[in-house]
C-alpha cells in the first residue's frame, strides 16, 4: 500500500478535513427543530479549536483561514467556561468569513450583571453589522436584548434570514414579546421560527393570527402559554407548514354558577365546523394542559406522517374522536407513520381500556405507541381482566377489515428509567412501535385477522404474585416476559396446529412469535 504526505491532497480536501476536525457546540434546546453546531471564538481550551491548526505549520495555516465553512458559524455564549469571546475578537473571526452566508449565535446567561447585558447589547450590534449575510440567528436572550434586538429588526434589513429561533429569559414583558413579534413580521425571507416564551403573565398575543408571518413558514414551533382558540387560529393560518409543534395549549376558563372556573374544551362553535385543509403539514406536536385532539376535528391534514399529542394536566385524553379523525376517507391520511398519545397524569382503571379500543381506528399506522407515565401495576392488571372479558362478550372486539386491518401485535413496554426498583407508578406504552430501540417490552395481547383482539397470555397468576411486591416495575417486566415464554413452552404443541412461529401475520410479524427476546 503506498502512502503520501497529508499535505499532498487537494487543498479543497485538506480545508474539509480540518472543517470535520473543528469541536462545535450544538443549540439543542426546548423546542428545536433543527440543529445547528456553533464555534465559540474563547474555545482556547479546546484541543479541537482551530487555533492548535494555526500552531502546526504555515501551510496549515493557510488552509485554515481561507476555508470559509470553519467560520460561518459563529457562537458568543456566556455559559462557557472561558466566558463569552470580545466583540474584537469576535470581529475578527467574522472578517474570516468574507462574504458567504452566516449561521450566528448568542447565549447570554440569566444575570443582572451590568457588564454582561453591555456586552450582549455590543454583540447584537456587531451582528447587525453582518445582517445582509445572516442566513440563521439563535438568540437566548433577556429582556434588555430582546428591546434591542427589537430596535435592530425595525431598523436593519436581513434578506437572507430564513431560521429565527428565540428563547426568551423570564421576565420578559408582554409589551415587549408583542413588540417582538411585530418585528419578526418585516422579516420577509423568514421560512422557520422557534420562539419560546416562559412568563409569569402567561397569555399569548393578543392577535396573534396577525403579529407572526404565519402564512410564509415552512416550520413552526412556539413553547408559549397559548389558548385553545388562538391555537386553531395559528394552524388555519400556517397554510404552508409542514412542521407544526405548539406546546403549552391552555384551556379557556368560565365561570360555573358556583364561582368556580372551569376549562372548556370544546370545539362546537359555528366557525370551527368548517375544516381547513392543510396540505402541506406532515409533522405535527400538540401539548398542553387540555386534550389537544379536538383541534384535528378542525382540519383536513391529507400529508400527515407524524402525530405527537401530549397532555399533561389531569384530565385525560379523549380518544373516541380517534375514530371520527382518522376513519373517514376524507381526513384519513394513508402517509400517516407514527402516532404517539402521551399522558402525564395518573389514570383510573375505567379509563385505561378506552386507548385499547381507540386504537382500532389507527390500524394502518405502522408506529403506534400510546404512552401513560404514572401507571400502577393493579392498573395493568385491570386491562388484562378487560381484554379478557371484551374477548368473550365480543362487544367492542370486532373490527371492519375492508377499510382498517389488523394492525401489528398490541405490545406493553417500559421506559428503562421505570425499572428502576422502586416502587409505584411506572412509565408504560402501548401500542405496536417498532422505534423502541433498547426498552424493555412485553407483548400483552394482538388484532388477529378477523380483528379481535386477544391476549396472548393469562396473566391473573402473575399479577396476583407481584401486586404486593415492593419492586413493581422490575417484578412487572421479568413477570410478564417470563409468563409469556412459560405460556409458549407449554403451548407450542397444541398452537403448532393452527398457527406456525413462521407463519407472519397480516404485518408480516409471526404470532408465535416471542417478542421479549
């Protein structure tokens, strides 16, 4: 094998390799959808920073300060160890760059440090000096930054930027979050936004349909308090998105005839009767303290591939709409991938069959997984007795497979942080995900062919053994798995008859298969 000096390959190649050398920083944050990796200019430390390539040769040199991809994306972050770069210095590694396009970043810490709010403040202003260039800006900023930056939009035109992403310190005032997104709107490239807001007024706009250039993104994510209305009114007016993740939904609060408020979840008015298409969305992420699944009721999503809803107040998920969302032609969408219901809250045992049976209605979604994180084993053990008893009056198990076959097995697996030996409530999913990675899992039951679901084993004797343990969860996944490889040993004969461990099922998945190996 012949080999060459490092410095004989194409000076194109050598600046690539010393691009993919170079240690940056991600921006992942609450609310991302996209990552970007920065490089802090105050990174002397680091053995990876381009400043040990400088120190080589002057060749090396050389390749470094005229390859442009090292230093078009740019970090000040005042969380570093060694503190956030100067503007001088920052200035210089910007004149590296030249002309092409920017990715700029600015973390600045929570502090009422004078020194730090002047030298976020100078840094924007730098910033806005490159502002034709700027094609993405991260900011984590205070209130005195935001006004700032307020100023710079209104005053200072950026035609290339097309990713905003802001993550707002506490405290900012609404004055000044509305004023910011008046700001926004000017900004006529802007495709995708991420814009996160944690305030003790807790209240988005008041207009908000109107404040944001809703209409012009490809890419939406918002972690602010937001109403129930303003939430359908923000998706009606993202016609083109194709992400969309909202979180921090609020219920609309009214005054009962006890004084008391309660939260109104409903979607009957008059004008959310007509349903907006939306073509163009395929990821969707909706969070809050109300059951989000009454806004699909107002939309026609025919691209959707991912639904993510999470709930995180007490008052469950409503899963018989699931049926009316998905089972008609005209809102179902074939490209739907994966749904996932998560629910942070404690469940009651009528409650835990009403996702069982709402999954029917997604039996053509290949990733299913219906999540509970404060579930008890007793729970589990009632969902066995209710398989049990819907198998044998037959009254909710039928299922019309001309228009929703048998989805893949009903699975019950464990986050891993759940196992952990102590006892009490666990984090449980249910569904037929296939994304599980290394969790722990157990089948529990599967939609055979003619759409009844049945378990595939009696786990009475192994509940009743383990529902005084004190280590339920870890008792709960060794439990199950080996009830389940108990059942197959001493049933493999008498099922051989009917159904072969090779034979795959309608999702080419054998039914004797066992699924805790």
């Amino acid at each position: 094998m012949a080999y060459t000096c490092i410095n004989d390959l194409p000076e194109e190649i050598l600046g690539h390799i010393f691009d993919l050398t170079i240690n940056r920083n991600s921006n992942v944050s609450a609310g991302r959808e996209r990552t970007y990796y920065y490089l802090n200019p105050n990174q002397h430390h680091d053995t990876q920073s381009p400043r040990n390539i400088f120190l080589v040769c002057k060749y090396w040199r050389y390749i470094v300060l005229r390859e442009l991809s090292i230093w078009t994306h740019l970090s000040s972050d005042e969380h570093e160890v060694s503190g956030p770069p100067s503007v001088r210095m920052m200035e210089y590694w910007l004149s590296l760059s030249y002309s092409a396009p920017l990715r700029l970043s600015l973390r600045q810490a929570c502090s009422a440090r004078k020194s730090l709010r002047a030298h976020a403040s100078s840094m924007l202003q730098l910033y806005a000096t490159h502002a034709r260039r700027i094609r993405s800006l991260d900011l984590h900023v205070e209130q005195h930054a935001i006004r700032k930056f307020n100023h710079t939009l209104l005053n200072t035109r950026f035609p290339l930027l097309d990713d905003l992403q802001i993550q707002m310190h506490p405290f900012v005032t609404m004055e000044d979050f509305d004023a910011l997104c008046s700001a926004i709107h000017a900004l006529q490239a802007l495709r995708h936004l991420t814009l996160c807001q944690y305030d003790p007024w807790d209240r988005f706009s008041q207009e908000p349909a109107s404040t944001l250039p809703w209409e012009r993104l490809e890419t939406l994510v918002l972690v602010t308090a937001i109403s129930l209305a303003d939430s359908v009114q923000v998706l009606k007016s993202c016609v083109c998105a194709t992400t969309i993740r909202l979180y921090g939904i609020e219920p609309t609060y009214t005054m009962n005839h006890d004084g008391f408020t309660t939260a109104n979840v409903t979607l009957l008015e008059a004008e959310y009767l007509v349903k907006v298409a939306l073509p163009h969305l395929t990821n969707l992420t909706l969070e809050g303290g109300i059951s989000p699944i009454p806004l699909l009721q107002a939309f026609s999503l025919p691209n959707l591939e991912t639904l993510l809803v999470i709930s995180n107040r007490p008052c469950p998920l409503e899963y018989k709409p699931l049926s009316d969302i998905f089972g008609a032609q005209d809102r179902f969408s074939p490209k739907l991938k994966s749904v996932a219901l998560q629910n942070h809250y404690y469940i009651f045992s009528r409650d835990v069959f009403a996702f069982v049976r709402g999954t029917r209605a997604l039996g053509l979604v290949p990733d299913v997984s219906i999540a509970y994180s404060r579930i008890s084993l007793p729970q589990l053990y009632d969902l066995d007795h209710l398989i049990d008893a819907q198998v044998t009056t037959g009254e909710h198990g039928c299922l019309d497979t001309q228009t929703n076959p048998a989805p893949a097995r009903l699975m019950v697996w464990y986050d891993r942080k759940s196992a952990s030996g102590s006892p009490g409530p666990m984090n449980v999913n249910i569904g037929w995900s296939y994304t599980m990675g290394g969790l722990k899992y157990s089948p529990l039951a599967f939609w055979d062919e003619e759409g009844i679901l049945t378990p595939l084993a009696d786990l009475d004797e192994v509940f009743a053994s383990v529902v005084e343990s004190e280590d339920w969860s870890m008792a709960v996944v060794h439990a199950i798995a080996e009830a389940h490889t108990d059942r197959l040993a001493r049933g493999e004969d008498e099922e051989s008859e009917d159904v072969s461990e090779d034979e795959p099922d309608s999702n080419g998945v054998g039914v004797g298969q066992n699924f805790s190996s």
